[in-house]
C-alpha cells in the first residue's frame, strides 16, 4: 500500500531541482576556505546558491549567512542581539527557548497578534528593541499582519525579525517593501535538504555571533560550510518561487468543507483569519490527538498534531493555549499540511478515513451513555 504523506509543514519532497544540484556537489572536492583549485570551484557552488537566496529576498547576497537550519538561525539572532526582544505567545520554540527574557505579545483567538497589545509593549521602554514575529504559524497556518506590525514597530525605532520557515514559497510577499531587518528560513520546509537554512541579516545591526571558530559566513556562523545542503537550498528557493497553490488552497478548502458536513460541531482554528494554503487544524470531538496520528499511521495516512520539532512528543499545543483553546478541543487537534504532491484521491482517502474513526467514536460513546 502507497502511504500517503500529509505533513508537509513538518518536511517536504525534495524538489528536482536540488535533488539535481546535489548531485553536481557532490561530485565536487574541496573546502571552500582552500584557496586551491578545488577549495575555489566548491566556494562558486555555494555562493550562486546565496544569489539565488538573495535574488529571492531581493537583498544583497552578503546579507545571506547560511546556518544549519531555521533554529540555529533563530537562536542567533535571539541570543546575539543586544537589547530587548519582543515575541509573540505562538512562536516556534526556536524563538521561545532561545530568549526567555523575551516579552511575549498576545493574540486573538484567531492566533493573529495582538496589534494593541504589542504597541504598548514597545512604549514601555525606549532602549533597542527587536520585534521578532513568525511570518505564519506551523500549527494553524494562520498568517501574521506583517506590514501592520512593521509599521508599528519602525514608529518606536525597533528592528523586525520574522521567522519566515511557513511563509516561502506559499506566500506572495513583497519583501522588498516589507524591509524586514532579519529573517529565517529553513531548506527542508521548500523542498531542500533537512540540515540547512539560512539568516537574512541587515548588516548595519551588530549580532554577536553563536558559534565562534574560522570566521566563515562573514563571522557571523563559524564552521566549514555545508556545500550539499546550500546548494540543495538555492535551488529549492529558486523553484518554489514559482510554485502555484490555487490548487492545494481549493483542496484545503474542500477537506474542511466536508469535515463541517460530516460533523458541523468540528472547530477549525484560525479559520477566520486569512492561512497557508496548504494548512488545516481542527479539533474532532471525542478523539485524543495521538489516537487520531496512530489511527491514520495503521491506515497509511501521515498527519501530525502539530509541530514536529518536539522530539517525538505530542504534547499539549502552546499556540492553541495562547489563542484561548480550552479542554477538551485542546487534547484532540490533527493538523494537516497538504503539498504540492498532493492529489485529491489523497485528500479524500484521509476524508473517508476521518469519516470511519469519528463514527465509530460516536457510536462507541453513545453505547457508553445508554450503558
């Protein structure tokens, strides 16, 4: 049987694209610090991948500054900058781990940030200050008012940081205009290799760098840089760019369209606020989270909980917690993430395979009570 894969915001396909640029690297010897031959044609690998970052972010390619993946990204610019940090309550827990100093902001109970809120946290001092606001969230693919929050932090002097990891490639977004200071991505999020990532930095903001040794990466990320990865990262970005998700966006759409038919009391969170389109976390009443990821594993169908950079664990969602979700609808969320191979015979397996679990739950819990 052909296991369906519907976690996508947990890791993606590899895409063609860098699937055929590691095959090129990795016929390549060399240290790209060498001053060699070899050292030279390896370093012209990785630095076309940083345009192709660049060129995506329209920036500069020496404000690209490659890392092991979004966390190592995100603890540098957490822990590296000198001065106050404001975050949001639904952050990855790169960001919350990494700082627990940090002021965290509160949402809706959509999970959009509190615009009020966070203004009146940037009034309470007039020391540096970082706003540091995940572009859309990986649970419930609710997208951030980024130009408002932007707009509000410039008026008190902040610099911005967004984790962009969910955003990339799903998202039409001028970065440009946005002028964001920093930002964080992660290759295997958009189709590269799981172990790279990337830093936008503005290089007019000091950062104290993270890990310290031969000074690669300008400084700001010392060790011997990942070729296979980089180069794997430049062109999944440069592909992405122009992926449509009209497509999966409909399919989400009609997913949840007939989970509401099947069971209209089902609670889709953020679904008032504008999402990724790939993106769905509801809540199925009388089934515990893991029992419904164990019951679609044995059926051949992967889905999560939620996050998946937690070990292993399902655990109770702090994102759900912080948009004001109560027992039980707290222990019984499933997150599906669609993908661009993704197919509607897929959608509607795990439809069907929905539809069997919550009968059945139903009627068990209607024998319970006659009983």
């Amino acid at each position: 049987m052909d296991r369906i894969y519907l976690d996508h915001n947990a890791t993606t396909t590899l895409l063609p694209a860098a699937h055929t640029a590691v095959i090129e690297a990795m016929s390549q010897l060399g240290n790209a610090s060498s001053i060699h031959s070899n050292g030279r044609c390896v370093r012209a690998l990785f630095e076309e991948a940083r345009i192709q970052v660049a060129d995506y972010f329209a920036v500069k390619s020496s404000q690209i500054v490659f890392t092991s993946g979004a966390t190592e990204a995100n603890n540098t610019i957490m822990k590296g900058f000198a001065g106050r940090i404001i975050t949001s309550a639904i952050e990855h827990d790169s960001i919350l781990e990494a700082n627990k100093t940090a002021l965290r902001c509160q949402v809706d109970t959509e999970g959009r940030v509190d615009l009020n809120y966070l203004e009146d946290l940037l009034k309470e001092s007039d020391q540096p200050t970082l706003v540091s606001i995940m572009t859309a969230n990986n649970e419930t693919g609710v997208i951030q008012p980024l130009t408002d929050i932007v707009s509000i932090a410039r008026q008190y002097g902040a610099k911005i940081h967004s984790d962009a990891v969910q955003g990339i490639g799903k998202l039409a977004i001028n970065w440009a205009d946005l002028e964001l200071d920093f930002i964080s991505l992660s290759g295997h999020k958009i189709g590269a290799l799981q172990g790279i990532g990337a830093l936008v930095v503005n290089e007019r903001i000091p950062v104290l760098p993270l890990l310290r040794g031969g000074g690669q990466e300008r400084y700001y990320r010392s060790g011997t840089e990942n070729t296979v990865g980089i180069v794997s990262l430049g062109a999944a970005i440069k592909a992405c760019s122009s992926q449509d998700w009209s497509t999966i966006e409909g399919m989400r759409d009609q997913l949840e369209a007939q989970l509401l038919q099947i069971c209209p009391a089902l609670t889709i969170f953020g679904q008032k606020a504008p999402r990724l389109p790939n993106t769905s976390c509801f809540a199925t009443p009388g089934v515990a989270s893991n029992t419904q990821v164990m019951h679609f594993d044995l059926m051949g169908i992967s889905v999560s909980a939620g996050s998946a950079c937690s070990s292993g664990k399902v655990k109770i969602s702090p994102v759900l917690q912080a948009m004001g979700v109560r027992e039980p609808a707290l222990a019984q969320s499933l997150r599906v993430s669609l993908g661009q191979s993704t197919k509607h015979q897929d959608s509607q397996k795990f439809i069907d395979t929905w539809r069997q679990l919550y009968e059945r739950t139903q009627g068990n819990l209607k024998e319970r009570i006659a009983s």
